[in-house]
C-alpha cells in the first residue's frame, strides 16, 4: 500500500499528476493532524464508476474525503472530485481558488454513497478510525524473531542447567549402582568366606570328626615322622608320630605304646620298645610301617637334654597338668614340686622335660605317654610357623639328626605342624592297644584309618602282603606256628592276639575283591579249605585277615 500525507510545504496536492488516476481516501490522521490516505480497493472504485454522473458540486464535510482544515492557512481545505471513470477533477479550497487541475471531462462530483459490500474475491477495507491519545501505532513497535545476544546466554544458561541436572541424576544412579554392585560383591565374599570355614571345618561349634577326614573326599597326602624320646636319666623311650594331613589342613600326635606288637626283620614277633633299642631307627621304622599301614618318611630322635634347649629356645610352654611333678633334685620329701598341677601352666625347659617323662606309681604308660603328647603340642603352639625360622631353631639345638631326616626338612614339616597347632587344628591322641599288644577293636577306624592313613594303604606292586592273625582255636601254640608258615610263604605276619573264645571253624576274609585271590593263597598256606575265604571286614592294618578256628592243625 502506497499511504502519503499532505505535505503543507509544498503548496499543492500532493497527489496531483503523478497519482491522478489513484484513488485515495481518509484512514486517519498524523500527529499534526494531516490526514493519512489510503488508496480505496478496486471493487469500490469499479461500483463508483457505475453511478450515475451529477452536477459538480462541493461536498458537505460529513460526506466527504477531504484533506481537512489546513492550520497553516486558517481555512478550510478544497476537496477532490472524481469523474464517472476514476479520473481526477479540480479541487477548490475555502476561497474558491483551483487546488488542481482536472481532465475537461471530469467536472463533475460523484456523491458520496454508501458502500456495497465488496466482492467474494476481494477482502473488505478497515473502518477508519481516528486515533486516541496515548495510544499506539503498530508500525512503532518491530518483532524480533531472531535471539539477540542475552536471549542466547538465557538460551545457554538453560542448556547448562539442564546438563547439570542430567549429570546430577546419572551421578546419583551410577552411585547406586556402586552401591548395589558393593553389597553383591561382600555378599559373595562372606558366603565364600563361609565356605570354606565350613568346608575346612574352622566354623565355631563345628565337630571336625577325628581329623576332619569327612572335609575331603578321596585320597589325602600324609607327611608322617616318628620322633623318639630317650630319657637319658632314665631307662626307656617314648614314640609318636607327628601327622601332617596336607589335605584337610590339620596336624596329629599319635601316641604309641612301648608294648605295641610289631614284627623284627626276620619276622619275628616283638614289641614296639624293643624294637627301638634293638632294630635302631631304619628297623623300627619299616616294623611300624608294617604292623600299621603307613609310610614313616623319617626318624626323629630327641634326646631329653634337647628337649630342655627346645623348651628355652622357643620361651617356655604353657599346658594344662594332670599332676604334680616332684623336683627329682629334691633333697628333703615334702618340698614343694617342681610342676604344679593346674590349667596353663607355665613350663620351663628343665620341668616341661619332668613333666613330659613323669610316671607315678602304679600308672600305666598311657599316662605318661599323654604327658609326653601334651609338652610337644605346646612346644608348636611356640614354634614359629616360618619354614626358615623353624630351620633355625632346629638347627640351634646343635643335634645330629637321622641321615633319613635334614634340618631344612624337619624345620619345615614342623613350622606346618606349628601353624596347626596355633589354629587349633591340632590334635593329641592315643593309639590303644590291647593285651598281647595288638590292636584292639575299633583303634584301626579311629585312628589307623582315618588319622594315619584315611585307609590302609595297600602294599607296593612287590611287597609282601600283610597277614593279620588271631588265634581263637584254644590251642596257645598255633599262633607261632601260622607265623612261621605265612613269612616262609613271603607273607608279613601282624599278630592279632587271642580271640576272646575258640571257635570251631577257621576264616579267611578279605575287604577288597582284588584280594580274594592272595586270600585264597594264604588259606593254601596255613592248610585251609577254599571254602573258609570270604568277603568281609579285615583288621585296619592287614591286608588279609585270618581267625585261626579249632580245624586248624599245627605243623
């Protein structure tokens, strides 16, 4: 739209000659009170070419578009006509002068008519209105529809914002996360922990059974030594062997009597204290290998003057006592005794030596074998468990060892022993035997089974198969005369002792089926009938077992 305003300047209709043929009418007025024009549409000017032409004529001020009072001359201002055909006509001020000049055709007004409504294709005209104080125009205000520079940094500030608030929540879930992968992962490890405190059989109030043989299933690795006491102030030795079960992490001392039956040699029937004064260390420890199925690795002799300075070495023991123990350098009875009976006593090397070798009157040697056992499981407990350490001790007590046994590998077998016995893994017991010195019953599933060897070992592809004997035929001596026909016939002969009544029939029994046929040997040799061999239970330290009945006939 082309809007021009009178100039008041310039003198003349600022719409003469160049926009003669335009048509305009009032809208408004400025804010010197000049009229604004706009131009009328093309419908209107179409219906006003169609009305009927009448005299020119001026038109009243109501009705017509005139430019209004011109405030710079006092008077009113000419108004423009219009002919039949749009085109422009003279226009006269309030003194009758010309204001334009028109086509000779144009000399007539057209009167002001209201008008029609305007056609379907053409939008209608606004209203004019004049403008009221204080009010506004909407070409003084501009739209910005681009962000300036602080709508970018409000822009950037709510990017910021909403960033940090994201940052924030994925912080907060990764802590969660954390947190929740944290309480699995201890979880785990608690029920891993206790585990294996149950699998070892170290959870508080857990029975371990005898040695905890039930914690591991299938064979287990034993390291076995068999240490001797010699009372050098006294007659007599005192024998155990010191247990390391690799597999089930837990240490033993087996307690033997000097009277346990074993075999010399040539076979011959003797007992365990013999042995030790007669065989030496190598002999003794094959009869003991023999008589109870295990695998001696070496010997250990401990004189007592040793075992004083082992004492000292490791800073006194504390054990409980049984009994009190008389100074032996006692010049008057009736002085006070050298060990006092009491829990958690505290021995020094000359009373734990005492102690371990004590023996009252009319006690039997059990009594003082527990002695023994329980002064070397308190030496452990005050042995360092370190292999180098415990070398060094040993090695400090200046003894000369069994060519069998090193200082480097008694240092080491006894630094694990040591770890046991402070973990209370660590046991002390005794292997009962009966009169005659055999076993008795039940002492080879407590302790030859499953202390010492889980299972009676079987013998090597080569060795001699062991023979376990009781004579139950009435007759006292047929148990010579079996052993004399088994270790001719290259069998190890283990004497069982008496049956508690004779019995009529012999029997040979074997445990395990690749047996029956040394079963049914052995039957031959001893002049038996095939049908005394059959399956069933055998001693814990024999391969074959034999109850010699009244049939058998002695040679």
């Amino acid at each position: 739209m082309n809007d021009r305003q009178y100039d008041p300047y310039a003198g003349s209709d600022p719409y003469a000659g160049e926009y003669a043929a335009d048509q305009y009418q009032v809208v408004g007025y400025d804010e010197y009170g000049r009229p604004v024009y706009q131009q009328v549409p093309q419908a209107q000017q179409v219906q006003q070419v169609q009305q009927p032409q009448v005299p020119h004529q001026s038109q009243p001020p109501q009705q017509s578009h005139g430019y209004g009072y011109d405030p710079y001359t006092g008077g009113q201002q000419g108004q423009q006509g219009y002919d039949a055909y749009g085109g422009a006509g003279t226009s006269y001020d309030t003194t009758g002068s010309p204001y334009g000049t028109a086509a000779p055709q144009d000399t007539a007004w057209i009167p002001q008519q209201q008008p029609e409504p305007p056609a379907p294709e053409a939008a209608p005209a606004p209203a004019p209105r004049r403008e009221q104080p204080g009010e506004y125009k909407t070409e003084q205000f501009s739209f910005i529809e681009e962000p300036d520079e602080e709508s970018e940094d409000v822009i950037d500030w709510l990017k910021f914002t909403e960033s940090r608030t994201e940052r924030r929540e994925e912080a907060k879930r990764r802590g969660r996360s954390r947190v929740v992968a944290l309480v699995v992962v201890l979880a785990l490890v608690i029920a891993g922990g206790v585990g294996y405190l149950w699998f070892a059989g170290k959870l508080p109030g857990q029975s371990g059974g005898d040695d905890g043989a039930a914690a591991a299933s299938g064979p287990q690795k034993r390291d076995v030594i068999v240490l001797h006491l010699h009372n050098t102030k006294g007659d007599g030795t005192s024998t155990a062997l010191l247990v390391n079960n690799a597999t089930t992490e837990r240490g033993a001392t087996v307690l033997l009597p000097n009277t346990l039956a074993v075999s010399d040699d040539d076979g011959t029937p003797t007992t365990l204290g013999k042995s030790v004064d007669d065989d030496g260390s190598t002999g003794t420890r094959e009869a003991i290998d023999t008589v109870l199925g295990t695998q001696v690795e070496g010997t250990w002799r401990l004189d007592t003057p040793y075992l004083e300075n082992l004492v000292e070495l490791v800073g006194n023991i504390d054990i409980d006592t049984n009994a009190d123990v008389p100074d032996p350098k006692a010049k008057k009875k009736g002085e006070a005794p050298l060990v006092k009976k009491g829990e958690q006593q505290t021995l020094s090397g000359r009373m734990a030596v005492a102690y371990a070798t004590y023996r009252a009157s009319g006690e039997q040697e059990a009594d003082q074998l527990q002695r023994f056992g329980a002064v070397m499981q308190g030496v452990l407990r005050k042995l360092s468990s370190d292999p180098q350490a415990a070398t060094t001790t040993v090695q400090s007590l200046a003894q000369i060892l069994d060519p069998s046994l090193e200082d480097k590998d008694l240092g080491a077998f006894l630094a694990k022993l040591a770890d046991r016995a402070k973990g209370g893994d660590y046991k002390t017991t005794l292997l009962p035997v009966g009169q005659g010195g055999t076993l008795t019953d039940g002492a080879g599933e407590a302790v030859v089974k499953d202390v010492l060897g889980g299972a009676v070992k079987s013998p090597e592809k080569d060795a001699a198969v062991r023979v376990g004997v009781k004579n139950a035929s009435g007759k006292k001596g047929a148990a010579q005369d079996a052993r004399v026909s088994l270790v001719n016939g290259g069998y190890t002969f283990i004497d069982g002792g008496a049956g508690p009544a004779a019995q009529p029939a012999s029997q040979v029994t074997y445990a395990d089926a690749a047996k029956k046929e040394q079963a049914t040997e052995v039957a031959k040799t001893l002049g038996l009938p095939a049908s005394a061999v059959r399956k069933g239970s055998t001693a814990a330290n024999a391969d074959v077992s034999v109850v010699l009945g009244q049939d058998y006939r002695t040679r």
